[in-house]
C-alpha cells in the first residue's frame, strides 16, 4: 500500500479503513485456530460487563446484527459459555446469561487479542497508543450520535 496515491493515503477515512481490514485479519489469524470469531468475544465482553440480556439488546450494544447475533448465541450456547432462558417478562424473548465457563473463555480471549492490539499498535509509544484510542473513541461516539 505504500505506493498508493497520497490523496488516497492523506484521507483518515482510508487509514482507518485499511487499518481496519488488517486489524480484523490478525484477529481472525488468531482466534479461528483456538475455534472462535471476533463476535465470540463481543458478547461474552457484553454480558460480563451488563449482565444478561436479551439477544436484540446484546446485538444492538455490540453493533452486530440479529442473524449474526442468533447465530453467536448458539455457538456459545453450544459450547457451555453462555445459558439462554426465557424472559419472565416476555416469553417470546430468551435472556442470556454468562456461565462460568463463559468467563473464563473471555480472559483466554481477551488474552490472544492483547496480542493483536500489541502487533497492530507496534509503531506506537504508550502515550501515543493512549491518545490514539482516545481520539478514536471521540470519533466513534460523534459517530454514534449522528
């Protein structure tokens, strides 16, 4: 990519997309030998740090959609890391719930991604990771409130 135009490589859309394909390359490089998927992680993260929810809301606060959602659920589900039960409120709607197993496999997780965030911002000081997470999650929350 060096040798694309300087329009191309002077627009932060552009950076943060490219960027953006290669941080979801190592991620996948990562975790499909240990039998997980970036979303794996989102929700086990969701559910540990708000609870149980329903699937929508889980979704919805992990910016994943309902077919990807069901479809992680299961997985989860499948694998003992997350229980599903009916809503007492609604019964049509499941609540999920983290099992212990399920936070475990969230520390592994977490752990090989660490790695990821390391090979990713490798160019980068502390200071200089700080700021860049700082600006980015200033963007991403401007995103939000369009």
């Amino acid at each position: 990519m060096e040798s694309a135009p300087a329009r191309l490589r002077g627009k932060p859309s552009w950076l943060i997309s490219k960027t953006s394909l290669h941080a979801q390359r190592l991620i996948g490089e990562v975790l499909t030998p240990v039998d997980a998927r970036g979303h794996h992680f989102a929700i086990l993260a969701a559910l540990e740090e708000f609870g149980p929810a329903s699937q929508i809301a889980l979704g919805q606060r992990c910016g994943i959609d309902r077919s990807d959602t069901h479809a992680t659920v299961n997985e989860l589900a499948d694998q003992g890391l997350v229980e599903r039960a009916p809503d007492p409120a609604d019964r049509r709607r499941n609540i999920i719930t983290l099992t212990p197993a399920g936070r475990r496999r969230l520390e592994e997780l977490d752990s090989i991604l660490a790695g990821v965030q390391e090979e990713l911002l490798r160019p980068l000081s502390e200071a200089e990771r700080t700021q860049l997470l700082e600006l980015l999650r200033r963007v991403f929350d401007h995103v939000l409130r369009r």
